[in-house]
C-alpha cells in the first residue's frame, strides 16, 4: 500500500506544471474568451513537438513481444520504469486538465483513435497511420468519431453504413462532435455493415482527410472546452481502400470489433475522471484563495463545505488510481474504471459550483476561472461514458443487469 | 509508485479476521445483540488469534502491525457484528490515548491487565470538541456524567481531549441504558462522582494523534458496516421478483446498488490513503478525520438504502440491515461526531498557504500566482 508517485512520475508532473502555468492556462482562458479552437498552426503545438510531445505511444516495432506494456516497477530505481503505466499516465492527465482540459485535448498526437489502432490494426496499418506520429515534423492530429445525431450512449445503434464494393468500401453516414476531426490526418470511424446486426454488424475504418465524399465538417460552438474542435462531419458515398479496415475480417468474425472498442473505454475512462480531478482541483485551489482573500473562512458553512469538496476529490483521485493500479497489473477492472468515472465529474462540478458561489457575483460576470471550469467540466459526466451508462456497466456486473 | 497491494501478511490476516467474523459473529449476530455478551468460546478465540494485541509493541507481546492491519481487521469484524467488535476489543481506541499520549509505560500500566479479555474493557470517553459529556476536572479527580457509552462495565475510563488524557479505573458508575446500537457492546451512562485521576498524560499534539487513531478505528468498522448492508441487500435484490424481474433490475434500484458499492469503496479508500499516511509516518490527523467523516457519511446512506432495498421486510427484525443501519448511526457519534472531525479536516486547510493537499503533492504544487 502506498499513496505516492515515483521520482520519475513526479518529475514528469511538475514539468507539466510548469508549462501549464506559462503556456497551457493562458491559452485555455484565451480561447474561451475568443470562442474558438486553437488553430492548427499556432506556435504552441511546434513548440510542444519541440518539447517531446504530441507523439505516438507506438514504439514502431511490429513485434507484439517488444511493445513497452504497463508495468510497475516500484521496486527499481531507473527512472524510466514507471513512465509508461496507466497510473502515470494519470497523473499526468490530471495535471494537464489542471491548467486546462480543453487545451489538453487540442494536443497534437493520434488522440483516441490509437489504442484501437495499436490493439486491432495490422502491422501496414501501424505503418500508415501510426508511423507519422514516431517523430513528427509538423503537429498531426488523428481524431475518433463514434458518436452520431441518433446514437450516443446506444453506441450499438450506429447508422453509418459500410458497403463492399470490389477492393473498396464506400461508407455512407453522419458522425457527431469528434475531436480535432477537421485537422486530423485521419479520423477513426465506425460504421455497421448491417443496421440489424447492431454490435457484431460494427466496423472500424481509419478515414484520411481529403478522401473524397469525407466533408461538411461542421465545428460545434459550446458551453466549455472551447480551445478544442469537436466536429461534426458526414460521410456521403465515401470510398476507401478495403485495407482502411481496421484489423483483419478474422479479427470481425471472433466478434472482436465492438469489444475492441469498448475495451479502449475501460483504460480511457479512469483518464477521463482523472482529468475531472485535476479540474476539480483547480476549482477549489481557486475557491480556496479567494474565501481566503475575502475572510470567507470564518464561516462554518463555507468550511464545511470546502472540507467536503476536498474530500470527495481525494476519494474521486483514489478511485482513479486504483483503476488504473489494477489496469497496470492486468487485473479486471470494469466495475472500478466505471465508479471512478461516475464520481469524478461530479465531484469536479461540484468544486466548481462551490466556487462560483463562493465568489458570488464575481463569478456572475462570467470572466473568472472558476466561471470557465464551472462551464468546461460539465462534459466530464458526458463524455466516454455518461454518468448513467457507468451505473449500467457497473449493474452489468454487480448484479447481472440484462441488457 | 500508487499501489494497493496490501501484502501478503495483511492478506493472511484479513483471511483469519474473515473467517473469524463467520464461525463466531455472524450466526448469533442478534443473540449477542439481546443478551449483550459473547460466549467465552467466542472470547478465548478472539484471544487467541492476538487481535486483541495487533497494534500493540512487541516488547510488550504485541504484533507490532500498523493502522493498516487494524483497519482491515475492523472491517471484516464490524461486517458481522459491529457490536461485538467493540465489546471482543479490550482497549479498543483507548489505545491509542493511552500509548500517543503515555507512551508504552501507560499501556504496560493500565493495558496490560485487560490484555487477555477476561475482565472488564477499558473505555475511551472523548472529552473533546462535539462530546455530550459534562464533566469537571478538579486537581486529582474528575466529576459528572457521560450520556452513553457502549458498555456495561469498564475497568477503567480514558478521557480523552485536546489537550491529553486521563485514566481514571474507580468513582465511577455505569447505569444501563437500552442502547440505540452496537448493544453487543453493551450501553450505559456514566456518572463519575470525584473520581481519583490515577493518571494524566498532557499534551496536545500526542492527543491530536489519538484521537485521529481513533476515528480511523470507528471509519474502519463503519466501512464494514456499509459493505455489508451493501452486499446483502444486493443478494436479497437478485432474489426478489416483483413485476416479473428481479427488483435487481428495475434501473432505479439497479443504479442504487452501484452508487452504494461506489459508496463503500471510497470509505474504504479513504481510511485505506489515512492507514498508509499512518503508517508511513506522515501526518495524518487530517487523513484519519476526513477518512471518519467519509466512512460516516457513506455508511449513512448505504444503510439506509439497505433497509430501503428490503422493503418491508428490512425494517423487520429478520434480516440484518435495520441493525446495520442503527449501528452506522451510532457509531459514528463516537469522537463528537462528524462535525467536529470536519473542523479537524479543514484547519490544516485554512492555515495553509499551499495548494489543496489530496492525496500526495509535490511541495511547490500550486496555483497560478
Ligand atoms: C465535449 C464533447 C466531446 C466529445 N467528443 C467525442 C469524440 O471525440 N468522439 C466521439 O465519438 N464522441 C464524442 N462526444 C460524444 C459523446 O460521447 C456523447 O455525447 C455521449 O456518449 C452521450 O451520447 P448522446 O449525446 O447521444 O446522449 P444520449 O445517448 O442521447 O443520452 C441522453 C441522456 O440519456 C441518458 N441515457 C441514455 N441511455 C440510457 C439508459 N439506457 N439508461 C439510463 N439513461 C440513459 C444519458 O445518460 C443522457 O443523460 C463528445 C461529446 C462532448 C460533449
């Protein structure tokens, strides 16, 4: 039992920190006020190549043997040891979400669309889609988009269409609010060669941009989260080459593909309440100080509550860690992934409404950061998951909820 | 590196504590409620394991195990029988005032005679922010009353307050009264009458310490509490069928269960991060608290639901879970209470100048200035 990171970990994170507070804070509250997403070419995402960023977790090799799988090496002492783990990983997250989630997301990198790539794809694919990211020259985004007009949660009602066509496919449907779609070099996607079918009809293709009949991208305007692009786009009479099929058919027929999906969801779900976390944690050290500056403190109530926050937010971050902790060592972790996603956002949202009120009318002018996270965090209880669908993946396996 | 392993060692004592909890506690779970006694089979069993004397230095024929140790332990036991946890423990919290505050001496002194359960329990008496105890120090001797203890008899009292403790072992009576829970324990007031003080342990900090431990010990059993009320109303939903499924599956109920085994697992965590802080040597009067008003607030609305969960049938006195739910609420009175755990989770907070400390932090983490 131990509640600490590493040296290798730590250091990670406060090389985050810093460059939160220079460059990752600003730039969120700057998009936020100019309601619109980083452009692709600001200095920022160079620099950040510059730094070491913004790559892939492929390491190029094509034997599976060789791929640096999580590990826990708390009893060694080389620093590199840790760096790779799902709790890693975390800390990091949580800390970038700190300074700013939506800044997070705009990252350059293959985003969620590379661990079903490194998972299902063939080695040609890792080539073609993963290979730019080892050292790239100019910031490269790849994007996931799953979500449509009719199907968010009931990812398993899917409209998008694959069709056969010789040694094409040619996809027809409508996708919804996908990260960085528009300047991705690639956009995973998936699709149903049969609407009736539902899960086991799924497809993933890796689409690239400028494929003809891939358009309409349509960059949504949103509460939060502004310095990222969650876009919307549509794919009419879209034709790509059969090998843009994600993995092989074998791999379709073992009914793979849905669950290859859903298994990225287990490892990226304790990310996500991560990052709630680490904004809920940027809410209270905001509210904190000003109920300092302003003698709020004397108040029993103010303090109660406070107390409350921080705590749920330790909890919240334990739970994160303990799916993470238990991912790292290739244990089950469904039920724990779910209850730290559950938990976390909420959490976060209720850091933030505390501090709005705390701040009162400053926070009604709608130009203080605890205003932009109050905004922002709400689609934590969204995203990779609603809260309602964590409590249904979570009675699937306490108490066999059918579905 | 974060890691929830436990250990091989912890993991073989909460198999022991487990099966402890299931030969002994659990089949006469209400017995002991209405008789308030355990059997001796029960005690000598207790005894023998070394429970009793897990936290305890080796010097002094403990097992020298840590916060950690005894939480898990606590769990398993308070899972069965609250009750009888408190009653099978012969110091119980007043432990930890009495080695924090009087060091070993005090614990050779008054704990060891009490070691092997044959006699009357030492009683901790908090004395401190949020008791409902009404007592009057004079220079060698203490007066007034005490609303409720869980016991019937005490060998002797260890009043506990922010200031140190005091042991007082006679001019004091205990009048039975009927209990709200944890009667296994027994349930009495207590009106100290100039009660000789046979000795005084002053200091602040050493009874900051205790009573952090102490909270601790309460999260632990409240954490077990949660998780069984939990579990069995969970197993008594799968069973039951009403408009033609399980109540199990009805989505209302279906997502309680989840929220309440969410509830359980972040108490649990919660004294799991105190334990380790603990143990490690950290401060950790703040964790021990916050992990207290965790465990209270958690256990306080899954035992409920419990009930809830079993309809009429759980607020009958058939199944466990109305004594679940009257046990969570008293037991987490002890140690004034979650308000006064609250005022020792925030002070660190205020006087601080640092970013919010959750778990572990770097020592320059912090805000935008
Ligand atoms: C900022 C942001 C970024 C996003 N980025 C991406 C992205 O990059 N790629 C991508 O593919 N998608 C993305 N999404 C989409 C996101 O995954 C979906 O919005 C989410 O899965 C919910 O789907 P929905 O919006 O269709 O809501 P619905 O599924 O229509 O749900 C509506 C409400 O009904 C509830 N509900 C649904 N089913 C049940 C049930 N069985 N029982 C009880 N309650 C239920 C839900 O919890 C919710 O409260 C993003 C969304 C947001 C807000």
């Amino acid at each position: 039992m131990r509640v600490e990171l590493d040296e290798a970990t730590r250091r990670r994170v406060e090389g985050i920190r810093m460059l939160g507070r220079a460059q990752v804070r600003p730039l969120g509250l700057e998009a936020d006020r100019l309601g619109r997403p980083i452009p692709p070419d600001h200095e920022f995402f160079e620099l950040l190549l510059k730094i070491g960023q913004g790559r892939t977790r492929w390491s190029g090799e094509q034997d599976p043997a060789a791929e640096p799988a999580a590990r826990d090496e708390s009893d060694r002492p080389e620093l590199k040891a840790t760096i790779g783990t799902s709790r890693a990983l975390l800390a990091v997250a949580e800390e970038l979400s700190y300074w700013d989630r939506g800044v997070a997301v705009s990252l350059p990198g293959p985003g969620l669309g590379e661990p079903p790539i490194i998972g299902m794809g063939t080695p040609d694919q890792k080539e073609r889609f993963l290979r730019p990211f080892i050292d790239p020259g100019k910031p490269r985004w790849g994007s996931f988009a799953m979500t449509e007009p009719g199907a968010g949660s009931d990812v398993a009602a899917i409209r998008t269409v694959c069709r056969k066509d010789g040694d094409h496919w040619v996809l027809n449907g409508a996708k919804s609010f996908a990260a960085n779609a528009s300047r991705a070099d690639w956009i995973l996607v998936w699709a149903t060669i049969d609407r009736n079918l539902g899960r086991e009809g799924h497809r993933a293709f890796v689409i690239e941009q400028g494929t003809p009949g891939l358009g309409d991208f349509h960059v949504e305007k949103k509460m939060g989260l502004k310095a990222y692009e969650s876009t919307s786009f549509t794919m009419r009479d879209c034709r790509v080459p059969a090998d843009s099929l994600l993995g092989s058919d074998e791999h379709y027929a073992r009914k793979a593909g849905f669950k290859g999906a859903m298994k990225s969801f287990n490892s990226t779900r304790p990310l996500v309440a991560a990052m709630a976390v680490g904004m809920g944690r940027a809410a209270f050290d905001e509210a904190l100080a000003f109920a300092k500056e302003q003698d709020l403190l004397g108040d029993v109530r103010v303090r109660d509550r406070l107390e409350r926050i921080r705590r749920r937010l330790r909890v919240a971050r334990l739970l994160c860690w303990r799916a993470a902790w238990l991912a790292d060592h290739s244990r089950p972790n469904i039920v724990e992934a779910s209850m730290s996603k559950a938990v976390a956002p909420a959490v976060a949202l209720e850091a933030a409404s505390l501090g709005m009120e705390l701040l009162g009318e400053v926070g009604a002018r709608g130009e203080h950061l605890i205003e932009k996270l109050f905004r922002d965090v709400k689609a934590m209880d969204i995203v990779e998951g609603t809260g309602q669908i964590q409590r249904i993946v979570m009675a699937r396996q306490l108490v066999q909820l059918p579905r | 590196m974060i890691d929830f392993e436990i250990g091989d060692e912890l993991e073989l004592v909460r198999a022991t504590a487990r099966e402890f909890a299931d030969d002994h506690l659990r089949p006469t779970l209400r017995q002991h409620e209405s008789t308030r006694a355990l059997s001796d089979a029960t005690r000598a069993a207790f005894r023998d394991i070394g429970f009793a004397t897990l936290e305890w230095p080796e010097s002094l024929g403990g097992s020298g195990l840590g916060g950690l140790a005894r939480f898990i332990v606590l769990e398993e036991l308070a899972a069965a029988d609250p009750g009888a946890t408190l009653a099978l423990d012969p110091l119980g919290p007043a432990l930890y005032a009495l080695v924090e505050c009087g060091g070993e001496a005090a614990l050779e002194r008054f704990g060891t005679p009490l070691a092997d359960g044959e006699t009357a329990r030492s009683v901790l008496v908090w004395c401190g922010e949020g008791c409902r105890a009404k007592l009057e120090f004079g220079d060698d001797a203490v007066s007034g009353a005490i609303p409720w203890l869980p016991a019937d008899a005490a060998a002797q009292l260890v009043l506990l307050d922010a200031d140190g403790a005091h042991v007082v072992s006679e001019g004091f009576t205990l009048e039975p009264a009927r209990g709200a829970g944890l009667r296994a324990a027994g349930a009495a007031s207590v009106t100290l009458d100039r009660a000789p003080i046979a000795a005084s342990y002053p200091g602040g900090e050493a009874a900051a310490r205790a009573a952090a431990r102490g909270r601790l010990y309460t999260a632990a059993m409240l954490v077990g509490i949660a998780r069984e009320s939990a579990d069995y109303s969970r197993a008594y939903a799968l069973d039951r069928v009403t408009f033609g499924k399980p109540i199990a599956h009805h989505q209302a109920l279906a997502f309680l269960i989840a929220d309440m085994a969410t509830a359980t697992d972040s108490a649990r965590l919660a004294g799991w991060d105190a334990a380790w802080r603990l143990d490690s040597g950290h401060g950790a009067e703040e964790a021990c608290a916050t992990a207290f008003i965790e465990a209270a607030e958690q256990a306080m609305y899954v035992t409920p639901n419990g009930v809830q969960i079993l309809g009429g049938h759980g607020f009958m006195q058939d199944h466990p879970v109305e004594k679940m739910m009257r046990e969570a609420r008293a037991l987490s009175l002890l140690f004034g209470g979650v308000d006064a755990a609250r005022n020792t989770a925030i002070s660190e907070l205020i006087e601080s100048d640092g970013p919010v400390q959750l778990t572990w932090e770097a020592p320059d983490a912090g805000r935008t200035g």
